[in-house]
C-alpha cells in the first residue's frame, strides 16, 4: 500500500494528520519553552490574538468577497511577503527583549497553533455556513 493510493490518504485523513503533527509540534516547543527557563507569555499570546484574527476574520471576509481565483493568486502573495517579515520581526523581537532567537521562535510557534485551533474552534461553532471553509 503506498501513500499515492487514494483509498488509504483520504483528504479526511490527510487534514487530521496535518492537525496531529501540528500538535505535535506545538507540543515540542512549548516543552522547550518550559524547560528553557522564563516563558515569553507576552509573545505567546501577541502571536496567538494575531494568528485567531488573520486565521479567522480576515480569511472568513476574503472567502465571501474575494472570487476562488484571486484569493489563491493573493494567499501567494500574501505568503511570498509575510516570510521574510515574519522572520525580520521575531529577530528583531529577539534582540529587543534580549531572549533567545530559539525561545522566541518557540513561543510564536504554540502562540500560532493556538491562535490557529481557536479561529478553527470558532469556525466549527458559531461561524455562518457561508463563511466556513469547504470540509476536507
């Protein structure tokens, strides 16, 4: 049986998979931030109020008024842009708060899955049908 096989990698499947090493690592990283010494809450919740509302609000807001088309040529542009900000950002975060870049990185990791699983959370409840994401 190989992955390619479309019977054993459903999209189902292939979404809680996705959601299980997102978890995971999550899991990994704030057990370094535990272990590392002083947790950086600030940035943990900076990170998870930032994530919940780009994940959930503005995603929810493009899906209803932005045409399948230009919302994939956009999210691209949108992605080609944030990563090196994202990156310039937690450094320069790193080097003002004069904590580590490794325990920076971790707290905007579980910040992020966090802020992720609440706009997914919400999305799931009380979120109209017609904003919801198509179901894998």
């Amino acid at each position: 049986m190989s992955l390619r096989d479309d019977s054993f990698l459903t999209p189902r499947r292939s979404t809680l998979l996705t959601y299980g090493l997102l978890g995971l690592f999550a899991l990994l990283s704030a057990g370094r931030l535990v272990e590392s010494g002083p947790v950086p809450w600030g940035m943990i919740v900076g990170a998870t109020v930032v994530a919940a509302l780009g994940a959930g609000p503005v995603a929810w807001l493009a899906r209803d008024r932005l045409p399948a088309s230009r919302r994939g040529t956009y999210g691209r542009v949108l992605l080609v842009v944030s990563l090196p900000a994202f990156a310039l950002l937690v450094g320069v975060l790193a080097v003002a708060s004069d904590a580590s870049l490794l325990s920076m990185m971790d707290a905007v990791v579980v910040g992020v899955v966090c802020g992720g699983a609440v706009a997914l959370l919400a999305e799931r409840t009380v979120v109209p049908e017609r904003y919801r994401a198509e179901p894998a």
